[in-house]
C-alpha cells in the first residue's frame, strides 16, 4: 500500500504541535510528509521544512504559495493539517476545501459561528473531507465507550458527566507571561477564554459518546484572577437533543490537576468512567453490579477499540497515538472507507455554536440559550 | 475522667444510623449509653433498649416520656442525640434544649427555614450546645485541610469544587422501593430530593473547609427518572461572603459511584484534594511545585487533625469514626473547652436555606438567588 | 445482653496499643472494661486505670496481683487482653489461662517455639479460649477473601504473594532512636527483627486466606543499616501443605511506604488481591475475565464478612474496627458460638516456629526448612 | 536531516513484534523503512515487505539473501533490526555485526552465555552498535529514576524490588494452546520459561536504575500448572556489586495483573517507585517527608528524562514509544552521540548469564550462585 502524501500548514521549530502531528501522520506508516509551509517567516519555514526531509520546492514559505504550488500537481498532497494560530483556520480551511484538498483542522475550526457553518457549505459542496482534531475521541477506549452506548449496552442516558480542568494557569505571578496572557484577552483569544480551549473538548466527548447532540445549555463563568478579561474557569450544564443531562466543569486554575479530562456517562443500566490521563481503561458498572475494569487490549472489543490499538493488553498507549488514529481513520477515509468516529466540519461549527451560547448565557447570569449553529436547529 | 451520660431518641433496632451513634459515643469510652427513646413503638424501643443495657426506668416509649423521665434526674443525661424521621428533628430538638440538654441532632435539622432560625434562638437563649452530624467534617484529614486554609498555606482560596454522588437509586426497576421512593415525594421528603439529602453535606463541607460562607448560588435540577417528581440530580453553582467561586455536583443515579463525595479546594498558592472514599489521605500541590500525598498520623500535622486520629500513619481510620470524632468534640465541648470545628445549628438551618434556595433557583431556570438565612443576611 | 467484664494487662497511658485495645472492646458495647494491670510502674497504672473509670479495688499493680484479684471473684473479668512487653506474653497470657480465664494475647505469642507449644497445650487442657491478636485477619475483606476460598471460587490456590514492608525505619540518623534500634537488638527483640515484628502478620494472612498450612520455607535476611544485627528486610519463600507456592517480602526500610500490606492469591480460576491501606475493597479477577471491585458492604458478600462490617458500602471501616471484629468474635466465642476465624494458641506457635525456621534458613543461606511446630508435625 | 536507512528481519505480516518496531523507528521521522527479509517464508516476505512499501529489490526472502544483498551497496541500510524467533538471534546478529552493520537485536539476545559472550567480542572488535531491545528502560521516567541515583538523590541505594507478573498463562485449559506451551518446553523455549521471558526485562531494569550489576544471586522456580516442564513462577533474591539486595518475582500465573511490571528503589535518603501500567509517574519519597509525585514533563527533570518525552505534563506516552525512545537513541548513537542508556550487548550476556545461574540455584534448592558471566567476573 503506498503512502498518502501529506503536507502541513504551521508547526514550525519550536512548537509542541508541529511534532505531535508529524508523529501522528508517520507512527503507522500510512503518510509521508511530502509537503508544507510551516512557519510564518517565510524562510526559516522553507529551511526547517527541508531538515524534515522535504523537497526543495515543496518547502513553501506561506499557504498561499503553498496552495498555488499543490493544487495542480498530479503528485498533489492527499492531506493539509492546518495547525496555524486560531484566527487563520477558517481562511486556510476554506481555500483548501475549495482547491479540492482534504483538511484536518486543529481545533477551533473557526472562530465564529458564521465562518463554521461556512465550512461545512464548502465540505459538503466539494465534497472532501474536512476532519477537525478532537483527538481525545480517537483513543480505543472512547471508541469503546461509544460502542457500548451505541450497542444499548448502558440502556437510554440519563446524565453525561465531564471535566476537562487544570492548574496550569493557576500562578498569578505568572499571570502576565504572554503564554497565558493571550488566552483571556479578547483581542487574542476571541470570545472565550477556557471554555473555548479545553471545554469543548470535552463538549465534543460528551456528545460523541453519549451519540447525541447538545441542544441548550446555561454557563456560569469566573475570573478567578483578576486581571482576566476572560473566564479561566467554568461551569456548563447542558441538555441534549435525546433529553440526556450534561454537566461540564472546566478550569485552568484548579492547582494539582495536571491534565484532568474526564467523562462519566450513566444510562438506565449502567454507568462509564474515562479519564484521559489512564486513557488505556474503561471503568463499566452494570446496574446492579460490580465495579469492572475494561482494558484496551482485551478480547472482545467493539471493532473499533480493537482497530485503533497497537500493542496488546495493559501495554499502555497514549496521546501521540490517539492523534495517529485520527490519521488512521483519515487515510481511511481518504481511500474510500467511512469512518464515522472522525470529528469532522459539524463537530467544528456545533463547538463554535456552543462557545458562543456559553458567553452569552454567562452574561445573562446562566439563562438557558440554544446552543446549535443556526443551520443545525 | 467518669463517662458523660447520653442518650438517644430514635435508633432502634435494625436502623442504620443508630448503630453508627452508639459506636460513635462509645468508642473513645467518653459516654455511657444511659437512656433512650429508640423505636416509635414504645414496646419495642423500651425493650430494645434494655437489651442494649439501659436500665428498665430510663428506657422510654417516646421521647415526650423521656424527655418527662430526665429533666428532673440529678443524674440526667449529659447530651441527647435525636435521629428521628426527619420531619420531627426540629420539634425534638427543640424541646430538649428548651428543657437544657446538649443536643446532637441529625441532618436535616429542620425542614423549613423558620424552624432553623428558631433553633439557633433558642440554642442561643439556653446557652446549650446544638449540634448538627455534619460527621465529614471530623475525619482528621478534612480537618487537616480547614487548618491549612485558616493558616494561609493556599493563600487566598479561589475556587472550591464538590461532588456528593452515588449510584444507589439508579435502577428504575427498584424506584418503587419504598426505602427509595421516598426520597423524591414531596409528601415524605419536603422540597428537595437529592440535593436535601447529600448535597447539603458537601455544600456545608465547602464552607467548612474554606472557612467561608456562601452567600448566593444558581441550581439545576433534575429527575432523570421520569417518576420522580423531585430531583434525583442537581448541579449548583455558588459564590461565597470572600469571593470564592463554587461548584457542586450531586446525584443519586450514578451508577458505578459507590460513595462519590470529595472536595477539590484551589486557591492562590496551592490546591487540596479528598475523597470520603480515601479519608486517610489529603493530596496537597504548591503552585509550581509537586503533587504531594499527606497522610493521617504523620508529623507535623495541624492540632485538630492530630487530636481526632487514634492509630499511626496509614492505618486507616473510618466512617464509624468520624462519627466518633463528633462525639469527642462533644465531649470536649460539654466539659467547657470550645471546639469551634463541631457543626452546630447556625450550620443547620444554613442548610436549610440553601436547599429552598436551590430550589426556588433551579425552578426560575437557574437564577441566582441569596442562599443565606434571613437571620444571616 | 449483658456486657462482658475485660480487663487489660499492660497498655498504660501514652501506649499506642492500650487505646486500640479499648477503642476495640467498647467501640461495639460488648465489653465494660472492668479491671486492669496497665503500667509496669504500680502506682501509675492503678491511677490510670481509674481515670478510665476502673474501681479502685480492681485497679491493680501489676499482673500478679490482678490475677490473685480476679481469680477468687464471683463476677470476675471475662477476658484478658494482655498488652505488654513482648518478653513477658508468656508467663501472663499462661497464668491466666491456668487460672481459667480467656486471654487475648498480642503478638508475638511468645518468644520461643517451646513456649508456643506450652500455651497450645494449657489452652487445651483448660479449655479456654486464648486468641492472638492477628487483627488484620478480622477486616471484612479479609474474611471475605477467605470465604471465597474456601467455597471454591478461585480452584486450588496455587500461589500466595504478600507484603508487608514500610520505611519508617529507613533513616539511619535515627537507627539509635531507642524506639527503632531495640527491634534490631537481640538482647531485646529476640531473634529476628523485621520478620518477627511485621512479617508474621503477612504470613498468618497467608495461611488464613489460603487455608492452609506452612510447612517449608527458604529465607533471604539483609540488615541494610550496617549498624543492625537483626534483619531489617527478608524474602520468605515458602511451600503450604497443600503445595500451594508462597513467596513473603518484608521491609522497614522502604522509604515511601507507609504501611505496605498487601496480599494477592492466585488460584486455578481467579486471582485475589487485598491491601492494608484500601482495606474496604477487595479486587477479584475471574480467569479469562475482567477485574471487578467487591466492595465491603455490598450485596450477597459471605456472611463472616457481611457479620463483621457496620456500616453501608463505600463507607470505610479502618484498623480500630479490625481490632473491635476481634473482640466481636471473642464476645461470641466466650458466649458460645464458635468463631473459627478466631485467631488462636495455634496460630501464636506457627508463628514463632516460622520465625526460628526463617533465621536458620537465612544462616544456612536460604536453605529449605521445616517451618511448622515439632507437635504439628 | 536526513532520515537514517533501516532494515528488519522478521516481524512478518501478523506478527506483534513487527508493527512495534516500525512504528518505533517511523514515529519520529529518524528512519526509513528501506529494506527487509520478513518471514520465513520467502514470498510472503518479500511480498508483505513491499506492501509496507519497500522496494522490490531490498524486499528479501531471507536473512542470508540479504546479508549479501546489503553489504556491498553504498546505501545499505545504518541499522537492522533482529526480531526473528529467539533461538536464530545469535547467528543472525554476529553475521550482519561481522559485516559491519549496526543491529539492534530483540531479547533474548542469545540462547547461551558462551553465544553471548561472543556477541559481546565481535561487537568490541567490529565497532558497531549491537543494541538490545530492554525497551522498557527507555521510558522517560526510568531515565528519571536512574539520573535520580546518579546524582546521588537517593544516596546508596540499599534495596531494590522488582515484579514481573501476568495471568495470561494462567488458565490450565489453555495450558495446551501452541501460543502458551511452547514457552514452559525446553525443546523450544530453552533452560526457564517465565525468568527467561519477563524476569529478565526486570533484572536488567533492577541493574539499569539502580546502575550497577547483579553479582549473585538465588532463586526459587515453580511450575504451579504441573503439565509444564519449565517454570511458571519464580523468585530471585539477588546481591549486586556495589551491596544492593535485590528482590525480584515474576510469575505468569498471577491471575488479574495484567501487565504487572513494576520496580521499587529504595536508598538511603529516598524511595522511587515506577510501574509500566503507569509510566508517566514516578513516585518519590524523601526519607522523613512526604511521597511526591514526578510527572513525565514537568520542569526541572533530568535531561535523560526530558529528551525522550514529546508531548507536555500529563498527556501519557505508552509502550510504543518507549521503543521509539530505543530508536532516539539508536539514531543518536548511529550519528556519534555516545547514549549510555542504550542497552547493549553486555546487558544481553548479563541477562542470560542470570538465566543460568537462577536455572542452577532452583536445581540446587536456592543455593547462592554466581550471577555474571565469566567474561565479566
């Protein structure tokens, strides 16, 4: 089977993402890096991207010529990851859905609502793939949890439990480092502070497991530090489309949390628990029951916890490769097959959707708002 | 030392809680088990008492006997514990400290608001300890963490997080149990469910801790089961008199969550930690520093955590005695030394006004109302 | 029902022991303690003894004159704990059975295996119930651990792994503390340090869980700090009568566990594993199946560990209740009801036989000995 | 730069070793995948080779083939890799070592001491690189563990205790399985079946962290499925260079642990504790202080520690790419970066050399044996 070709918009020496995507794309052997522009000076990206292994004139100095130089190959680049800062998604997205590429966006896909449900008119219209990197998703054991409510194994759920808080933000000596500043100033970080950044993560998870839709919800928001325009912690309580209730904490105060993302879910006949740092374990309580601890390897997996793990039992797998699933399932996808766990363009616009029904309900004291991109409802 | 003299009210054979106060007031061999009132069929509760070694004239058919029986003994009771139905704590309660016994009554100590702020006057004008088996707040490692707040190691405290939750009344199949059904008609229960019944106990937990009162919040509730026609699952959002923001999850359905009650604390320098489930421990992080574990029985504890724990460093003390430790701080309080940590009934019906006001709040969509008892305000 | 009448040996004020004892007798309200020899300075204990609300006429000077004191009584003490120095268990703990009363002896039983045997056979021929005080064989999870055995839900227990290993002696600056170093001294300790003081715990558990005997054994002793003639670390390899493979570590030196015991059973048909620290959960693995928690307190447990346990599940019993199930059997035994998992003179022998096998196996570099007492061979 | 040329020999279509080690060598861009000889079955080999997208002509049929393919191109491969059955690893290893190629070889490295000692000769006397995959030493957090005892943070390391244990070979009804038996016959499995399989990844882990060497050592084999030649269950008690006692168990019929590698260190000043089911931590005690945990990236680790981690604090990084850690090295080392950490062909000959002394100590009842091989005595 040969490679896809695979090219990558931002990522550049020195950042953490660049390296995650580029482990992603080659872990399984599926792409090779054939193509990118990966940093805003023109120059250090062209150089940085040939110490990569990339040809000369496929190293590009900005996507723009990057796009003027792919569309017209026939050796084209099967797959753009747009890992730029926030604001650009939506304009790097858009012009390579429209040149025909396929696209996975880091997350956020755009940064209002309007520009999402414009994606998604562009994904469907030329019909590539638009996938968006909630990557928590690709880890076997969400997979499984999502096979198991799919397969009615927890019965109807009642009630979506997640937490996606830290304490990385928590020192308000350090407050002022452009690192954290950025992300609780409008001007920089949009609307949301927190909520925009981890929260719909775990958004994304709750309606991926649970196979339903957030349809309203009622934000409480704090400033705990006080210099902070934007939420650094937050409260959202939600309902979905099935009637299932939702409760999301999320913070980047909580000191001692290092990387908490968690999720329980609890349906008619039993109840779930994740948590993204034992990723590798599914903790399941059948009504009535014991206590069981599902791990990634067993026998007897859902097909697609089985498809998206490496080595066997208790053998743990971590973040690196939940990033390779997604590309797992993407040269799949590429090559015809359908994937369905992939987060794609609706995932990315219900996201914005919510961000924005959040800030709102915070500032109305956590009134109920809809919480569906206006094209969903 | 000659033991204090106790006695009880309610706790008759085959109940829970009974066994749990006897154990609590005989463990550390401070109070002898001298009268009692334990059954609401006077036969059964006079004889039962016997059998528990009360002697025949101090073993009453009701509590107005009992009450007759003692105030005129030289030799009466020292301190009477009331875990009576809930609906008749408050008129219990007050009939013995009207009469000027110590009273130790049993969560909720009313039902109304009224009923609290009556209790806290007369407890006032009796000069008579009241107090309330907020028994968490006794383990030696909650205690721990209160002291760690009040000396300032977390700095300001900016964030308090608490969950109470369990799995207990999750099968639909047995919610026409009578031991379950209860707890969710109004007729029986009063105005709130869940919330009532667990959550009051991790939200006094939070103010226990971070030494502070709440001063406002914002409650969603709701019956995931569809014949229940009070709520089964509440989230409650809070603020505090210091600015502290706060959040509380509770739940009766879910499944897999035996005993779920732990509190996350996080302020300017440092974050805490514990579980009811691991009460041994309290995890502690500096800001920019290393999770640390600290362990009942080590040195260097604050007093009040040193004082209420019996047995070295990892040998684990339990539920029983937390409820112990209460009994302790009675002790101590009854023979003249204050014990400001032992809950008393201003945190009673403190209680009481936030659960009416969980659920005016949560009946206007979650609007943010005042959760403090008139008299407070 | 009556309380039973107990007095205490030894445990005088400022002793860890002497609390858990009483805690232990009172905290289920069948023991009144009635009489007791608690210093080896006369006058102190009788003066402590009344503190505890002892008469002063059963307030004793030393064990001597308790016994002439008790032995001639119309309502004379039921039980005897005797909490002394190690050296002296025999002597007492044998008088007292001759003068025909229980005993509760703490471990060790004796010093030498001759001893052991002696009390074996006075407690036969008196017909007194002489118990040691192997507590940790009395938490729920424990009983229950061997119940399952016993009913066959692991097969033939193949293997037993236990532990039993702290660090609270790792500080070499504090090896002369007199209350660490005389546990390394012969003139004091005897002839093993760390196995004696902790491992026979762990291999008493191993009997009791599994069933069976010890009947070989191998040891590996090291004194880590040079300054120590006892071990302060030993590897117990061992064989049970029924071929089942043991394998024991034990540590003071293990800086960073607090209280490390811990045993696991593997059988033909599942694994079991116990720990000290979590003492309310116990982890059962069906062979080809998942791992499940059973929960103190849960539904359909064996009934000795359902008898043993107070309050409802995921809510912790600790080590004082350990102790206080000991005294629960003790209260039934000496009523009438055998309790077989009563720990016995049997039990105290086996124990003292283990340790001389142990430390002639390690002189003769971990050769396989006879580990039972010559009369139960 | 550009990406080093690789071969492997064996880990065919199906196989699990195959996919572990390509993805350990692609992960992080350092390798090209460009030539192997795949399965003993020519065709197939050469076949699957060039699905994975290896040229016709560097697809091999068998080692041999392409040994003589390899060696005289100017772009023969930097590196192969020998994951072939274990008895074929001496002569493939010596023969490509011989030619000048840089191997990296699956363990066992050999199936004899003498065989090893050999390696060990042509490896000094050629100049390549004959690396050994002990994995599991290429955590990040080992790293940390062993850069702790370096630099002194533990002071002398007193202690060490390890434990290798599953129950995948513990259901007698798979006892006949070909997959399973093989491993406990000598014809196939050589002179140990469960030491030689596990025990040796934690001895070499033991002599890794602590960085020093096994000198003696004692053991007790077991073979709890009596149907099995070889053992099943083992316990060496081992002494190293330097006076550390050592105690290590590994077992294959520890029903419930799934993957039950774990190693404790024990100093004079501190403990660490590390477990392969959660190798983002590693837990330290100081002596006299509290347990603290060390988090994969977080600030101030040891450079080791830092090097081979890729993503931030808390995201988990698994099994996978702690081989991909061996590759790092490799890499390193291929372009003249001394890498102390890589295991090598001297760890090779330790492991079997312990292999057969722990073989001859069991036969002897535990006698005390000479643990090195001779060439290192």
């Amino acid at each position: 089977m040969t490679k896809l070709k695979w090219g990558m918009i931002g990522g550049g020496e020195g950042s953490q993402i660049g390296p995650a995507h580029r482990l992603g794309a080659q872990a399984d052997g599926l792409f090779e890096f054939t193509a990118g522009a990966l940093d805003h000076r023109a120059d250090a990206g062209r150089a940085y991207a040939q110490t990569l292994g990339i040809a000369p004139d496929r190293a590009y100095g900005d996507w723009q010529e990057m796009l003027a130089g792919e569309k017209d190959r026939a050796d084209r680049v099967d797959l753009v990851t747009v890992a730029t800062p926030n604001a650009t998604h939506f304009q790097i997205t858009k012009a390579f859905l429209e040149a025909g590429f396929n696209v996975l966006c880091e997350k956020p896909m755009t940064m209002t609502v309007e520009e999402g449900e414009e994606i998604v008119r562009v994904a469907e219209k030329t019909g590539k793939i638009c996938a968006v990197n909630y990557c928590y998703s690709a880890y076997p054991m969400v997979r499984q949890a999502r096979a198991m409510v799919r397969a009615g194994e927890l019965g109807k759920v009642r009630l979506v439990v997640t937490n996606f808080s830290h304490g990385h933000h928590g020192d308000a000596t350090d407050a002022d480092n452009p690192r954290v500043r950025w992300r609780y100033d409008p001007a920089m970080a949009g609307v949301s502070g927190q909520f925009a950044d981890c929260g719909i993560h775990a958004l994304h998870m709750a309606g991926f497991i649970a196979d339903d839709e957030v349809q309203t919800l009622s934000a409480d928001f704090a400033s705990t530090i006080s210099s902070r325009v934007l939420e650094d912690d937050a409260m959202v309580n939600f309902r979905m489309a099935g009637g299932t209730v939702g409760r999301l904490w999320t913070s980047s105060v909580a000191i001692g949390r290092q990387h908490g993302f968690d999720i329980q879910i609890f349906g008619e006949t039993g109840g779930l628990r994740w948590a993204s740092e034992q990723p590798n374990q599914l903790i399941y309580t059948p009504v009535g029951g014991r206590t069981q601890i599902i791990e990634k390897g067993e026998g007897g997996l859902h097909a697609d916890a089985q498809r998206l793990s490496r080595v066997s039992i208790a053998h743990p797998e971590g973040f690196p490769l939940a990033v390779a699933n997604i590309y797992c399932d993407l040269a799949d996808a590429i090559r015809g097959e359908l994937r369905d766990g992939l987060p794609n363009a609706a995932d990315g616009v219900r996201s914005m959707a919510a961000v924005y029904a959040a800030v709102a309900s915070a500032k109305e004291h956590g009134a109920w708002v809809d919480a569906r991109p206006p094209m969903f409802r």
